[in-house]
C-alpha cells in the first residue's frame, strides 16, 4: 500500500504547491546552514591539523635561563646556563628519540646585491628528523661538518626566493654577514607556524660553526635552546620531569634554588589550538542547528493546518474502510516527502555555498560525507518527529465527527 500513498502524498502537495515549497523553506535553510558550518569548522581543524605537522611531533624545548647585569634581567635563552653536553646526557633518557641543542639569532644574509634579515639557527642533523623536515633539493649537513665547523648552510625556501630569485642556490656561496657559506641544500616548504611565524624564513647551518663563527659565545658549548623529541605523546611529561631532574643535578642546583632553565611543551600548546577548532566547530554546528528545529516546527504547523482542512476527507476514508494506522501512515508519509525534498535541497544547497565560498575567499573548506549524511538524517529525523503529531491527530478523529465537519 506504500506505493498508491506516496501517490497520495504527491497530490496533496501538487495540489498546494506553494505552501509545500514555503514548509520546505525551513528545512532548506536549516540544512544549508548545518553543511556549511560542519564544511568551515572542519576546514579550519584540517588547516590546524596541518600546522601542528609542519612542527614535528612529541616535542618538547628547554631554553637556556636570564642573565643579569646591574638589576637589568635578559629574557630566557638569554644566559649560558645550557651546554651541549646536557643535551647529550637528555639523549640517554628512556624515550627520547632525537633531541638537537641549538643556538639561533637574526643575522643579515647577502648573495650579490641582495640581502636579507632572517633566523639563522646553528643546530645538529637532528634537527630536521625531530622537525620532520626533509630536503627538497641539495643535502643536509652531517655529524663531522658539525665536528668540523663547515661553513655550510641549508637555507628556507623564503630566503632562497628573496637571495637567489630564480636560480638553483645549491652550490652558490651566500654570506651571513661577512662569513662566507656554501649553499648545499634547501628545505621543503612548511608554511607558517601557529602563531603566523614563516617557517620557511630560516637559515640551517653547523651549531659549531655558529658558536664560533656567526654569534660566539660566552662559555665553550654553551647553546640557547635544547629541543627534545619524545617517542610517545603520552610518556611525554614523565620525560619531561626525568629531564628537569636530570639538568637540576648536573647544574648541581640546591632544592630551594629555582631552575636556571625554562621547558615549553610545544604539543601541549598545538593540542590545545585544535581542541579551541574543534568546540568552535561544534558551536557552530550547534547554532546551524537552531534553524532545523524551526523548520520542524513549520513542518508541524503546516501538516496541522492541512489535517484541519482535509477533515472531511479523512471522515470518508475512515468511513470506506481505512484504518488509523492507514490514516497516520498517509500524512506521516507527507510529513516526510516534505522533509527529505527540503533536505536534499538544502544539503546540495550548502555544499554549492561552501564550494563556492573557497574558490572566492580561499578559506579551507572540508565537506565529508559522514558530515553530509549527519545533517540529511538528523533534518530528516526532526522532519518526522514534528509530522508524527499531526499524523497521529488526524488519525485519532471519530469518523462520525469528521463527515459533520464543514
């Protein structure tokens, strides 16, 4: 019987072809709007997502401690309290897999008659396996130039276009300051950091041919910065303490005296903006949902009005032998033609908008199917959940009192 009461189903909403289009309106609109949320929110959490690879992961940093002249305190990384040598013993703790003990600064870069400010960051090969940055043209640097002091330098693909322009810089000879370096490779691009730093604005040379070369140093091994990688997230801050300890003791620092070090968790902080995203998306997708309760309700409110005009016919069909269930299954059925056709529309309604709203704004848009799918049934399920009232109404009428009705 499915089949002649969807047929019936057409017909009354053929027959009032405004109304139904006008009661499918709120579903349109409350789907439109919940695809296109979901698709932004989503966006802005794969776009997120992306940044925290471009840091590497597991990673944690201990920074040097301040130094103090006349009552004027350095920020931290501002003292030699850091030595090569603490990073060497934080390698031989459980669960570290690389840590690079590095020593960075602004330095004025010149090849020909350009020149550029840029990080330049003295550092060991390890460097790039905890930042998962690999080499798109050219080499790294190894162990025996870092033993060597080479002059060698591994430059970011900004640098390389503001130098170099158009050219190949593997293999040119730049200078930092007035240090002549051998361009040997250049890095992948990475974009920029979470706090919109170009990664890719960065000069990679020896950590030795930095201490004794580029910035010097006040004591012999002394770095700024020591980053550590761990090889697990959830061991992370157990590491992290083993490796507090671990400086305390060879700093040979009393228990009331205060760590001359400083420890970031760089995971922590990304983790932390994602999760940010993602209620943020929630929220959004919450608000968009609004509109799917209001055109429920309008799904409701237009079924009542119909089962009020259709009182008569409902007394016939009652009086010829239909039964309520045949009665309720006739207008839920109308209920869920409108709801599944203000669906349909709405999601390839929101789906245009979102598409569209990347190709002119070129915001990272992300529409997923099971997003797509969440929102169709979700609207579909309020759709007959506000048709079942009216549905059960009309099939609730006494048959006696319905052929009266005029």
């Amino acid at each position: 019987m499915i089949r002649p009461m969807l047929g019936e189903a057409w017909s009354a909403m053929n027959a009032n072809r405004l109304r139904a289009m006008l009661t499918m309106l709120g579903m349109v609109i409350g789907v439109g709007a919940v695809v296109i949320m979901l698709a932004i929110g989503q966006g802005a959490q794969y776009a997120i997502q992306q940044t925290i690879s471009t840091m590497g992961s597991n990673l944690f940093i201990v920074l040097s401690g301040f130094s103090s002249s006349g009552g004027v305190r350095s920020g931290s990384g501002g003292g030699p309290t850091l030595t090569v040598a603490d990073g060497e013993a934080i390698a031989e703790l459980s669960g570290v897999i690389n840590v690079a003990p590095t020593h960075q600064g602004s330095r004025q870069v010149i090849y020909g008659a350009q020149n550029w400010s840029t990080q330049v960051i003295g550092t060991t090969p390890a460097y790039l396996d905890a930042r998962a940055w690999s080499i798109a043209s050219g080499s790294s640097f190894s162990e025996s130039d870092v033993r060597s002091a080479t002059r060698v330098v591994v430059i970011g693909k900004t640098v390389a276009e503001n130098l170099f322009g158009e050219e190949d810089p593997v293999g040119k000879t730049m200078r930092i300051q007035q240090s002549p370096f051998v361009v040997i490779g250049v890095l992948v691009p990475k974009g920029q950091s979470l706090d919109g730093r170009d990664q890719d604005d960065t000069v990679l040379i020896p950590l030795t041919t930095a201490q004794r070369k580029v910035f010097g140093t006040p004591f012999v091994g002394s770095v700024r910065m020591i980053m550590v990688q761990t090889a697990q997230a959830e061991n992370m801050g157990a590491v992290m303490d083993e490796a507090s300890a671990l400086l305390r003791q060879r700093h040979r620092l009393r228990e009331d005296t205060p760590d001359d070090f400083f420890m970031r968790n760089l995971s922590a902080a990304a983790e932390s903006e994602a999760a940010t995203t993602r209620t943020m998306s929630l929220l959004l997708g919450a608000i968009a949902s609004i509109s799917l309760i209001v055109g429920g309700i309008g799904i409701m409110n237009i079924m009542l009005v119909s089962v009020t005009e259709r009182t008569r016919e409902i007394g016939i069909r009652m009086a010829i032998g239909a039964r309520q269930r045949d009665i309720l299954l006739q207008f839920l059925l109308e209920a869920v033609m409108i709801s599944f056709a203000g669906c349909l529309t709405g999601l390839l309604l929101g789906i245009a908008v979102a598409l569209t709203v990347n190709a002119l704004t070129g915001m990272v848009v992300v529409i997923s199917g099971s997003s797509a799918l969440l929102a169709f049934a979700v609207a579909a399920g309020v759709g007959i959940f506000f048709g079942w009232y009216p549905a059960q109404k009309a099939a609730r009428l006494d048959p006696i009192e319905a052929l009266r009705y005029q």
